[in-house]
C-alpha cells in the first residue's frame, strides 16, 4: 500500500516527508467515501422508486407512469454513481492538467448519462401516446411523426450537450452559435423550397385537415383518396388509380375539400328538366320516391328536391341526396337517373329537349319591279 501511494506521490506531487504519505492516504480515503456515499445513495434511490414508486403508480389510471419508472430507474443509478465518480475524483489534490483531463471526461460522461435519461423518457412518452392510437382512425399519421420527432430531439439534446460540455472547457459558446447560424442561414436559403415543403408537411400532420384513408377534393376539381402523407409531399390515388404526387406547401396555401369530415355522408346531385305542361307536385313526390326506394340514399339528410328556373324549353329541377359513402356517389347517382328515365316514362312525365324555331323570311327585291 506505502508502494501504491509512494507511485501516486511521484506522479503528482513530488513530496518527500511520511507526513505526505499519509495525507494522501487521507485523501484517497475520503475519495472513496464520497464514491461510496454516492454509490450506495443510487442503490438507495433505485430502491425507493422501484418499490414505493411502483405503489405509487398503481393510484393512476395511466401505465404512462409505470412506464418511464422502468425507463428512468437505471439511468439515475448510473447518474447518481458517476456524480460520486466526478465529485470524488475532483477531491484530489492532483495536478491540474491531470485534473482538468480526468474530470473532464467524468463530466462528459456525466452529461451524456443526463440526456441519455431525458432521451429515453421522451422516447418513451411516444411510445406510450402511439399505443393508445392503435385503433384510432389517425394511428397511422402518428406512427409516421415518431421517427422525425425522434431526430428533432435528439438533436435538440445532442447541441445542448455539446454547448454544456463546451461551457465546462471554458470554451467561446458565442463563435460557435454565431458560425450554426451562419451555416443554418446559408442552409436555409440554399434549400428554401424543400424547407418549405417540410414545415408544411409537419403542418399538415399537425393541424390535420386530413387523414390516410380520406378523400378529399382539390381546388382544381381533381378528386382523389389520401395514400400517404410524407415530410415534403403528399400522395393522392385518383379516381383513375393513379397516383398524384403533390408537394405538401400547394396543399397547405390551396382550399381543398375533405368529403369524409366530419361525416362521411356526400351530397349527391342531379339537374333534370320537364316540360312545361307538367305537374310540379307531381314531379317532386316522384323524385323522392324514387330516392327512397334506393337503399344507398341515407334519411338524415332528407332528399331535396328545389325548382330552380325557367329553361328555354324546359322546367328545372334540381335533386339532392345524401349518400354514406363518397366513393360510392357516381353509382348511386346512375342508379337513380335510370329509375328517373324510367318513372317519368310510366307517368308520361316529359323530358324535353331544346327547340329551336327558325323562320325563314322571303327575301323583297331592292327595287320593285314595273
């Protein structure tokens, strides 16, 4: 032991005197008990939270608690058991460059076993919130926000760390916030589009004005059901099956129409002109009749039939329904023009078309004959 602490004395402090022998021996005894203090004291947390915290958590209707008990419990072991490390070791009356190179890499691991506790804590937060979406219409969507939030953060601790661990080294914070930003700028403009793309995605997935699985309808009159919804576009399956690929900054700066929110029931609509000698009443009770008869058309909203103008040639109306479905909308709406055809044939109700009258004028001579 003499021979271990007559090493150590020469490595650091050339001392000559027994007397520096055994305040060595002091201190390395009182840096073993601050390690021990310290390592019994995480033993002793763990403990606390493992059984009273356990207990604790069952008062609640969550398992959010439960969840980041078992997450948190080893990293604050290993947190509390390097504190002791770096608190012993800084104890020492080693020399100061030694002092400055060991403590330094006790406190960068002090300060990655930190964030790495905030990290899985978040991490698990996530997890539990997509767990309690498994059956939610929008799981989906949210399962797709896990990944990039991830990064989002764990660059967010990643930068905080560093300005820590750069702070600790008495090292200039402000030249490297001033060359980020600089940098991040120069990015930023390089890359304003896709930028622009990536916060309207996270915009879209945020506001939700539509889901995976909708159909939505887009100012230019294209129809078309959500496939996917990425960071810089979306992708819409056409009637036709084709896919459209658009960026998502022209869906967040464009009206569109999301025909299955809040319900999915759509309005259907069929214009059809009868002649003028017919009968109005009658041609409204038939046209709801027929609306009625037809399985697909929902009762709430009633079927509406509104006689809108005059034609050249013909009566207008106007029929409205409501289907519960929108992809079935065109079907129901060739079910219901045929039994319209049909009906108004058997009730010899007229369906015009135009006519136009044309007279023809004897042409006069310019001058009269003698």
């Amino acid at each position: 032991m003499l021979n271990l602490l007559y090493f150590i004395q020469g490595l650091f402090h050339p001392l000559e005197s027994d007397g520096a022998v055994l305040f060595w021996a002091k201190e390395l005894l009182s840096a073993l008990l601050i390690l021990s203090i310290f390592w019994m004291l995480g033993q002793l947390v763990s403990a606390i939270l493992i059984k009273w915290g356990t207990r604790l958590t069952r008062f609640t209707a969550t398992d959010l608690d439960d969840r980041l008990l078992q997450r948190v419990v080893p990293h604050v072991s290993r947190l509390l058991t390097m504190l002791g490390f770096y608190l012993a070791f800084r104890s020492l009356p080693l020399h100061e460059k030694i002092l400055m190179v060991f403590s330094g890499v006790l406190f960068i691991a002090l300060v990655i076993i930190v964030f790495n506790l905030v990290y899985h804590a978040f991490d698990e937060l996530l997890k539990w919130y997509i767990s309690g979406r498994q059956g939610g219409i929008d799981a989906q969507m949210s399962r797709q926000m896990v990944p990039v939030a991830e990064k989002v953060v764990s660059l967010f601790l990643m930068g905080t760390a560093l300005i820590f661990i750069l702070r600790h080294f008495n090292y200039d914070i402000f030249s490297l916030v001033t060359a980020l930003g600089i940098g991040s700028l120069a990015i930023g403009l390089a890359a304003k589009d896709t930028l622009a793309h990536m916060i309207s995605g996270f915009t879209l997935m945020l506001d939700r004005p539509f889901l995976i699985g909708d159909r939505i309808k887009l100012a230019s009159g294209l129809v078309g059901d959500v496939v996917d919804i990425g960071l810089r576009s979306t992708k819409i399956q056409g009637l036709d099956s084709t896919v459209m690929i658009i960026p998502n900054s022209d869906l967040c700066n464009s009206a569109l129409i999301n025909m299955v929110r809040p319900t999915m029931v759509t309005q259907g609509r069929i214009t059809v002109g009868v002649g003028y000698g017919s009968d109005m009443d009658q041609v409204k009770a038939l046209l709801l009749e027929i609306a009625r008869e037809n399985d697909e058309v929902v009762a709430e909203p009633a079927p509406l039939v509104l006689f809108t103008s005059f034609g050249d040639s013909a009566l207008n109306v106007l029929f409205l329904f409501w289907v519960g479905d929108p992809a079935r909308i065109g079907l129901v709406t060739d079910q219901l023009n045929c039994a319209i055809l049909r009906r108004f044939r058997e009730e010899h109700i007229e369906i015009p078309f135009p006519i136009r009258t044309v007279i023809m004028e004897k042409e006069q001579p310019l001058c009269p004959t003698e």
